[in-house]
C-alpha cells in the first residue's frame, strides 16, 4: 500500500498507526517529528505531477483543507483520492476510523479509543464562557459556523461569539471583535502564530487564552490529549 497524504492531522494518524505506508505529505505536515517522505508541496498547492509520480494507491484530502481543482486533476490522472469532511469531533473520529481502514490498518489503534473516551465526558468550567477565536490578523480573521475547532470548544465549555455567521471564517475589524460582548479571546499559535506579545494587546480587558493550535484543529492522536491541555490553559484564563 502506497498513500500521499495532504492533510497534515490525517498524515500523522496515518504514519503512527499504518507505519510505512505513507510516502509522500505536504510541507506543513509537521507530526511525526521523524517523518521521512517526500514532500510535495502545500495542503492548497500541492505539486499534481509529484504526486502522481510517486504511484500512490491512495491519496487522503480533506475538502476544506485542498481544493478542488487538485483533486480533480489527481482523478483524472487515474489517482484514487478518499476525499475527508471534519466539522466536529464525533465527525473527525468517523473519518479517522474510515481513512486508517482505507490505508490498511488491520485494527483500530489504541489512540483512537482513548482519543474517543477522553472526549466522551471532557471536564467542564462552572459556567460557560462566550470567546472570540481569531485564526489571522492583518487582517483579523475569526472562526465562524460550522468548524471542527468550534465544536472543540463548545465541549469544553467555551461557546463560538461567531458561530451563527454566514461564513465560516469571516473578516471581522477588530473594532467589532471587541465590541461582540465576548468575555473570551482564544488565540492559537497556528495558522497565526499567536503569542503573548502579538494578539492579546488588541483585546484590552478581555481574558485571553493561548492554546495549541495542533490541540484545538488537528484531529489524529493530537485527539487523546486535546480536552486536558486545551482546559487547562481555558482555566488559566479564568475559563
């Protein structure tokens, strides 16, 4: 078995629980630290012909994370592509399972049972909180409706101020972010690299949260210890 991967959450529930059957990944395919494939370029532009060139039987994409047109030219070119959709945890342990059988592993690795129990009853604050949740800025961008990390946080305990917008990452000026009546500001360190220096001085009198963005986006093994680490820097934000 033969996989290229474009997606870096399912690239490394693949290369920890089918070891040897990926062989080639995306450039922001960061986890494992010790993986050795070929890379092919980014998650929304990756190389066709380098992919097709490595003779895959299979490649694993997402449909929010590649686009399109690429996956259409990988079929075309005879590829076989196993095309992903992730909105919410329960939705990412279904595709995790799918795509693991698809790759030819002969079980259901151990991480994803725990990935499943940890967030089966995930510890909740004392009372809920209502955040912002950027993911850029220049200009500022927030997650909206219907994502994987909003999901995320609303089993946490921590409820999307956009999540009833019509886009799912909308532009917002960060004038309107402060003034949405959040009591929150959850900054991740990816896609943006969020850090205590560059983003919480835009939110003045607001707690603000930085978390993991592999913990709040990523759905593979990062699953099994996302609703410990990503509460507890909740709580040390007063969450």
């Amino acid at each position: 078995m033969r996989v290229v991967s474009l997606v870096p959450s399912l690239t490394e529930a693949v290369a920890v629980s089918v070891p040897g059957v990926l062989v080639g990944a995306t450039d922001w395919c960061s986890h494992p630290a010790d993986l050795d494939v070929t890379r092919i370029g980014g998650t929304k532009n990756p190389d066709v012909d380098a992919v097709v060139r490595l003779a895959p039987d299979l490649v694993v994409a997402n449909e929010e994370e590649n686009r399109e047109p690429d996956l259409a030219a990988l079929r075309e070119a005879g590829v076989e592509v196993l095309l992903t959709e992730v909105r919410d945890v329960p939705g990412a342990l279904r595709e995790l399972d799918r795509v693991l059988a698809a790759c030819g592993a002969p079980t259901r690795p151990r991480w994803l049972d725990e990935a499943e129990a940890a967030w089966a009853e995930p510890a909740l604050p004392a009372r809920r909180r209502t955040a912002i949740v950027p993911v850029w800025r220049r200009p500022w961008m927030v997650l909206g409706r219907d994502t994987f990390a909003g999901d995320v946080l609303s089993r946490l305990g921590v409820d999307n101020a956009y999540a009833h917008h019509a886009d799912r990452y909308p532009r917002v000026p960060v004038t309107e972010l402060t003034a949405a009546g959040a009591d929150l500001v959850v900054l991740p360190d990816e896609p943006y690299r969020f850090t205590s220096d560059d983003g919480p001085e835009a939110f003045p009198g607001l707690p603000c949260a930085l978390v993991d963005g592999r913990m709040l986006t990523w759905y593979g093994p990062s699953l099994t210890d996302a609703p410990a680490r990503l509460g507890k820097a909740l709580r040390a934000a007063g969450g």
